[in-house]
C-alpha cells in the first residue's frame, strides 16, 4: 500500500435494508480507508450491521479498531462476512472466536 494515499480499489457502501445496514467493502482497509469503512456502517442509524469484508486484501490493525467500534456500537446484532485474508488477521489478533464473525 502507497503510504500516501487510500487504495485506489477501496470502496465501501451502504445498503439500507428494513432491519439492517449491509456495508461492502473491497480492497485494502488501513489507517487511509478504516474510517471511511466505519462511517458507512453507522451513517444509517439501522439497529444492525451485515459487514461483508469478502472482497478485502489488506486489513491492519486501523481497520481492527474500526471493526472492534461497529462490534460496540451493535452488539450481537453485527455480521462479519471475512476474506481470508480478514480471518487470518482476526485469528492472529485473538478475534476469531468473537460471535459476530461469520463462518
């Protein structure tokens, strides 16, 4: 990742449901995009979360922080859909137990 910027194949939105805000988020998630990628999951005011990180290539520990603050902000009503890369990560961290990570 180029220190100076966001990864230019970062993107991170928000689907509405009735229920839920689902987040997409692909490319890398560092100290440049983890921000971007917690905003998107709480700009919506929705009672829960579905963080799809399927498409992710990069996930350091700015984006752990970033995950770890949508896990306080919902609770049991939060959904991690990882790549592998975000599991091993999580596993490396100690957070591959959490209740919120999906198989």
């Amino acid at each position: 990742m180029d220190q100076e910027g966001a990864d230019p194949n970062f993107t991170s939105t928000a689907a509405l449901g009735a229920d839920r805000v689902v987040v997409t988020v692909t490319g890398e998630v560092d100290m440049s995009t983890a921000d971007a990628m917690y905003e998107s999951g709480t700009k919506d005011d929705a009672p829960a979360a579905t963080l799809d990180l399927r498409g992710v290539t990069f996930f350091d520990s700015a984006a752990i922080h970033a995950l770890l603050r949508l896990a306080e902000r919902y609770g049991d009503r939060l959904t991690v859909l990882p790549s592998p890369q975000v599991r091993r990560v999580l596993e490396i961290s100690g957070l591959s137990t959490q209740p919120w990570l999906s198989d």
